[in-house]
C-alpha cells in the first residue's frame, strides 16, 4: 500500500518510508559558527552537545579554507534540482520533494539503502551537471563534508518534512516566484 505521495506505507519496513536530506554549500557554516555545528569525532550523535560559537575556531575555520564559500546562483540552483530530479529518476528513487537554496539543499527522498548513499550521490550529480554546464570550474568545491538525514518512519513524518521543505524555508521556493 502506498501514501498520498506514491511512498510504500509498511511497519516492517528495515528502512524508513523517506528521508530528510539536508547538505550546505562549501564555506557557508563553519566550526564556530554562531549557529553551533555537529563535530566529527563522536560528537555527532543524536543529544550530544553541539559544537558552541567560538570566534577563533571559526577565524582558524575560514582561513584554511582554500576558496570562497559557494553560493548557488539561480541558473546553479536550477540546475541542482534537475540534478537531484534526474539522479532519482534513474536510480529508482522516491523524490517527494525538493528545494534548492543559495546556501543550502533539501530533499525528501525514498529509498531501499543508507540515506547517507543517497545524499553522496545527489551532490556528486548535482557537482557533475554544474561542471557540463560551465557553471563552475573543475576544481571548485561545491558541497560541504558530510550531510544532515532525518529518518521519516511514518506518512505524517513525511508529510511534515515535505511542508517544511517547500513552504517552510525563509521564502517560497524559486521556481514558484515569476
């Protein structure tokens, strides 16, 4: 049985019925951050305390980084989505929603495997289709390490992360404006 959004709908499912997928541009929340960020050595678990805002930490941060950080120009965000759109459908995957910002990407997607697979192969996709398309050089680094996955074992769960998706960001998606 599926849901409102062609999801698989079962309580014996070994993996969740979609996924919140989150990833940031290279460069644009570092250590440090007044925003607190999630630490790579064991401290990334679920209630373990987030890396607090430290001026030097973040100072050191921006130094080591090698280029600007990223920010998705229109015409980049687009092609984005139709990276994550075109991954999906030819994987097989359930892309319930999606909305590419200027700093930041979110996906609500399903699928038979690990989310962090999926994010890794969207942002390997996504950095592929910019490169074609000359929409940045061989060498510029568009992601950030690592991603954010929330686990959506319920159809309200997804529900949610799909209204969170479009309509909860801090302006409507850029496909929806003139």
């Amino acid at each position: 049985m599926q849901d409102d959004y062609g999801i698989e709908i079962s309580e014996e499912n070994e993996f969740p019925l979609a996924y919140l997928l989150t990833f940031r541009t290279f460069g644009t929340w570092l250590h440090g951050d007044e925003r607190e960020s999630i630490g790579r050595n064991g401290t990334n678990h679920f209630g373990t305390p987030r890396i607090q805002p430290n001026p030097e930490l973040k100072s050191a941060m921006k130094e080591q980084m090698k280029q600007p950080p990223l920010i998705l120009t229109k015409p980049m965000r687009r092609i984005v989505e139709l990276a994550f759109k075109e991954l999906c459908q030819r994987r097989g995957y359930g892309l319930a929603a999606v909305n590419v910002r200027t700093n930041h990407a979110h996906a609500v997607v399903s699928a038979q495997m690990k989310p962090e697979r999926v994010a890794d192969a969207m942002k390997a996709n996504a950095t592929k289709m910019l490169r074609e398309e000359l929409l940045i050089t061989a060498d510029t680094k568009v992601w950030s390490r690592g991603r954010s996955r929330r686990y959506l074992w319920k159809p309200r769960h997804v529900s949610g992360a799909i209204d969170y998706v479009l309509y909860c960001q801090s302006d409507l998606p850029f496909d929806l404006i003139d």
